[in-house]
C-alpha cells in the first residue's frame, strides 16, 4: 500500500471509528481478570464520551457496546445525570441530542408532544 493509500485507509477508518485500528476496547488477556464486568467497562466507556465531548459516531460506537454488553437504556440515560456535576451540564446537554440519536429516541419529536401548559 502506497504512501497515499495508507494516510486514506487510516483516516477512512478514524472516521467510521474503527476499533481494530487503536485497538480500542480491548480487553485483558486470559492470564488476567478484569476488575470491572464488561456491562460496567462498557457503561463506563459511554460516560468517558460524553465527558470529554466525543462525536456522534463515538456516542454511538460507545453506546451500542453498551447495549451488547446487557445495558439497558435507562442506565445509559442515567449516565448523563451521574457525570453532571463532575463534567459540567454544558457538556452534558450537549451530549444528550446524541446519546438520543444512539438509543433510537427523537428528542426534537419528544420536545413537540409537551403540552405547552
């Protein structure tokens, strides 16, 4: 693979968020037991995405192992509420239209069914 074929194929898979390329989520070998069950790294995984900002295809990759991994939608809803005071509400809010968007839920539609009394 040439030079320019190689940069293409690195920033063709960062921007699908291609977890094989870092080696992102990996999990310890035989010879180690992790502390934490795959349900809460997952879990966790969502919250670190949504405190440092990540993008929508990042919400969405987190999310989606966090499902696989037994989470329900509730919880990963509830992860939002628990960062808050250590991620800032700017930052949370900002998240929520996307952590939305990767659990399938419309907010904008949501926000027209309130009753405006």
């Amino acid at each position: 693979m040439g030079q320019t074929a190689r940069f293409q194929e690195t920033l063709r898979r960062l921007a699908i968020f291609d977890e094989r390329l870092v080696g992102a989520g990996s999990r310890p070998g035989p010879a180690e037991t992790p502390a934490l069950d795959a349900k809460t790294t997952a879990l966790l995984q969502v919250a670190a995405s949504v405190a440092i900002g990540s993008s929508a295809v990042c919400l969405q990759w987190s999310t989606t192992r966090a499902l696989a991994a037994g989470a329900t939608k509730d919880e990963i809803a509830e992860i939002l509420l628990a960062i808050a005071p250590i991620a800032g509400l700017g930052r949370v809010v900002s998240a929520a239209p996307g952590l939305a968007t990767a659990l399938e839920y419309d907010v904008d539609a949501g926000l027209e069914d309130l009753d405006p009394h």
